[in-house]
C-alpha cells in the first residue's frame, strides 16, 4: 500500500475520531454539571521495510476537563452545587456509588431524593429518604433540614446529610453513562471540607465558541486528508501509466 494513501487514511479516520469527541461535548454544552472529554493528537511511525518517511496521527481520549462550571442561581430548594472541588455521591445503575456534581435533585412520590436521571442520592448512611415536608433547607456542609408537614416554620429538624467525596482525579474515571467512580472499585470517604451552595446549579465547563471553531478546524483537517487521498489514488494512476510505456 503507498504510504501517502495509508498516512491520508489513517488520518481522515483519526479526525473523525475527534470530531466524534467535540461534538458530544458540543451536545452537552447544556448538561449540568459536565466535565468535558478532552482529546489529543500523537504521531507514530509506519512499520514496514524501507526508509522510515512516513509518520500517521492517532486521536485519543486523554482525560476530562476538571475546571469547574458557571455557577448559575436557580432560586430552587432542591438544586445544589458544590463550591470547588468535590463530587455528590450517588447510586449508579449497578447498585454501586458513583459521582457526579449535577445537583438538581428533586424528591420522589415514595420520598427517595433523586437525581434528574433517577438516580437515588446517598447520604452517609446509604440512599436518603426524605420524611413529608413543607419546606426544605441545604446546609453548606450537605445536610438537609425540613419543616415537616403540620409543623410551624421555626421549627426544624436535619433529616440526613449529602455524602460528599473529593477523591484524587487521577483516582477516578468517568463511565459510559457519564458518572465517575473510583478506578479500583471502591467507595470514595466522605470529605468535610467539601461544601454546596443551595438554590444554585453548575453549568457544563464545555466552552460553546471555541467547541464550533474546533468543529470547523476538524471538518477542513478531514478534507484535507480526503484531498491527499484523491492526489494519492492520481499519482498511483499517473504510475501504473508510465509502467505501461
């Protein structure tokens, strides 16, 4: 195979695989609490016999964007967003804790506070569950206080507490669905230093203007690679003319 057609190929590839990456955070440019992929471009040589001249890009997943979000106000009692670093720890689909910092939690019809996706969120003491109330309060350390139903307004009781986690970053990774847990399967310890704001909500990290140019760049990177396709495929016609003579 000529090298320019196999170094044209590979790339085109290789800039989709990119191009796959921006866009879905492009997608999620209106996710709460969203950290965004980030991608990177490395050269590696082309094995075969002959003179080392040809080189190909591979793109890969090199991590997530820990830089936090915009902190938007809500007004809502039930939306919650940690301030710095940390996670609120969660129920994932596999029964296991999980993180994330969407806070816009809401209480179901059985009194299991959840997560927009319908995850259940964990206190220190497994799922929490919240007693009928009129009104309800987020402390900054994560605990949660009600006005139970049929009670005064000066009258209070804390009901549970958020668990709240700051694991290393290089401790964690983030899964298919979008949550994070720990790389070796265990449970992350409560962190007291980690604090919330109530009636605010962290906005996704992904920057919407420099996303679309990045979507531009990688669009006219592919057809450049489609470009030295065709010229590849030209001079390999061009060849086989002059071998005819």
């Amino acid at each position: 195979m000529d090298k320019m057609l196999y170094v044209a190929m590979t790339g085109a590839k290789e800039t989709l695989r990119a191009q796959a990456v921006n866009n879905h955070n492009l997608a999620n440019v209106s996710t709460t609490g969203f950290r965004a992929d980030l991608a990177a471009f490395q050269s590696r040589a082309v094995d075969g016999t002959g003179y080392a001249s040809r080189v190909y890009a591979t793109n890969g997943t090199v991590g997530w964007d820990s830089n936090s979000g915009a902190m938007l106000s809500t007004g809502r009692d039930l939306d919650v967003a940690i301030n710095g670093p940390g996670w609120i720890a969660i129920q994932g689909p596999d029964g296991k804790e999980a993180y994330t910092r969407a806070g816009n939690l809401h209480v179901d019809s059985t009194g299991q506070l959840m997560t927009a996706s319908g995850r259940p969120v964990l206190g220190d003491g497994g799922p929490i569950n919240i007693p009928p109330y009129t009104s309800i309060f987020f402390a900054r350390d994560g605990s949660i206080s009600i006005v139970a139903q049929g009670q005064t307004p000066d009258t209070t009781s804390t009901v549970a507490r958020l668990k709240l986690v700051n694991p290393a970053e290089a401790d964690i990774e983030r899964g298919d669905d979008g949550l994070f847990r720990m790389k070796d399967g265990s449970e992350a310890p409560p962190d007291a230093a980690v604090q919330i704001s109530s009636g605010e909500l962290e906005s996704s990290n992904v920057n919407a203007a420099a996303a679309m140019v990045n979507m531009i760049e990688l669009s006219r990177q592919f057809e450049m690679q489609v470009k030295a396709i065709r010229t590849a495929e030209e001079n390999g016609t061009a060849a086989a003319q002059l071998l005819k003579v």
